[in-house]
C-alpha cells in the first residue's frame, strides 16, 4: 500500500470511529460531562487505543468532547447558566456581525442560501440537516463582519454549542416544527442587513438571543422530562 492509499484509509478509519463514538453521545450511551475512557471504547470496537484518541481529537474539532491538557477527555456538558452566558455573549458578537454587514454592503447569498436549506429541512422534518444549516448560518453571518477576531471567537463559542443542543434535541425528541418562528426570525436578520439598517439589525439580534437564553435550556429539560 503506497503511502497516500495508507493515508486515505487511515483518515477513513478514524471518521469511522469518530462517527460511532458520536452516535454513543448522541443516543445517550456517553452522557454530558462523562469521561471517555480510551482503553474501554478501543476493547468495545476492536481497534488500538492511539486510534479511539484520534476519534476522540476529531470529536473534540466538531464540538462533541472538551479535553484539558493533561486531563481525560469528557463529552461536552453545558449547564444552564453556561447556555444562559453564552447567548448573551453571541448577540453581542453576532449582533455586530449584524451591522458590519449591513454597513459595508456585503454579498448575503451565502446567509440566504443557509436559509432557505434550514426552512427545507424544517419543512421535510429532518431535525439533523436543519440544525446542519442553523450553525452554517450563524457562521455564515460572522464572516460577512471580515473581522478575523471575531470570526475566531464565534466559530469557538457556536460549534461547541451546537453540538450540546444536537444532543440535547436528540434526547428530547424535539420535533423540527417548533423552529417555525426562529426561522421568520432568521430571515428577518438578513432582510435588515441587506437594507442596511446595522443599528437596527444588531438591536435585533442582541434580542432574539436574549429570548433564546431565557428559553433554550427550559425547553430541552422539559421535554426530555415529558418524554422520559
């Protein structure tokens, strides 16, 4: 096997793994906050420990597991006054993500594109892509502000959280339909941006996302308590 073949199995091997252990968090196996222990995963599916490591560094990439220098890797756990802290924060940032663009005219057919896949999936039910498309969005949103800043620290508060809302969604059972007004929502963002109202775009967003920190992390408990 040449060394480029090698390379491409190898990367395929380690998605392989990286996708099982995310099924595991997803379906409730590994919980919020719980240690994953290298040695344990390696012996369920058969395969070296540097190679769970490697799955786990993926995970770690896209949000799913927290690792601290010299400390076990855990699966991401976010209390409510985390969730709370961090929606204030992005209104903040993408508020004025908001209003850079609009002041400087951007191309919004990236956002719009991101908008009409989320309402796609909403309206075809399928709660992975949408939330696939709801992160792409926000992204979408603090790149049109071209401050590298702040595109840095949105990609390292959203991705994590969009992974804990996937796992706390997937544990609800919460059904695509109830995104219906965040979706009008969504759009109205862009409509305010390509009108060039920064001020009131900005306004706009700091508020939508103060009523998502007062409700997001309530929703998911209770449903997942009413389904339970």
């Amino acid at each position: 096997m040449d060394m480029s073949t090698e390379l491409a199995t190898n990367g395929l091997i380690k998605k392989h793994l990286s996708d099982k252990l995310r099924a595991e968090i997803l379906n409730g196996s590994l919980k919020p906050g719980e240690r994953i222990v290298e040695g344990k995963w390696a012996a369920k599916f058969g395969v070296a420990q540097a190679s769970i490591r490697e799955a786990i560094n993926l995970l770690a990439h896209a949000g799913f597991v927290t690792k601290a220098p010299g400390r076990s890797a855990r699966v991401i756990h976010l209390s409510e006054t985390d969730v709370g802290h961090i929606y204030y924060l992005r209104g903040a940032i993408e508020g004025l993500a908001a209003r850079l663009a609009a002041q400087h005219r951007q191309d919004l057919s990236a956002l719009q594109a991101a908008m009409d896949a989320m309402r796609e999936s909403a309206q075809s039910g399928d709660r992975e892509a949408l939330l696939d498309c709801d992160l792409r969005y926000h992204l979408a949103l603090c790149e049109l502000s071209h401050n590298p800043y702040l595109i840095e620290h949105a990609s390292r508060i959203l991705v994590p959280l969009f992974a804990f809302v996937r796992m706390r969604v997937s544990a609800s059972g919460q059904s695509p339909s109830v995104w219906g007004k965040d979706l009008e929502a969504h759009q109205r963002i862009i409509d305010l941006i390509r009108e060039g109202e920064g001020e009131v775009a900005e306004q706009y967003v700091k508020r939508a996302m103060e009523r998502f920190a007062k409700t997001a992390y309530d929703n998911w408990e209770k449903r997942e308590a009413h389904a339970g």
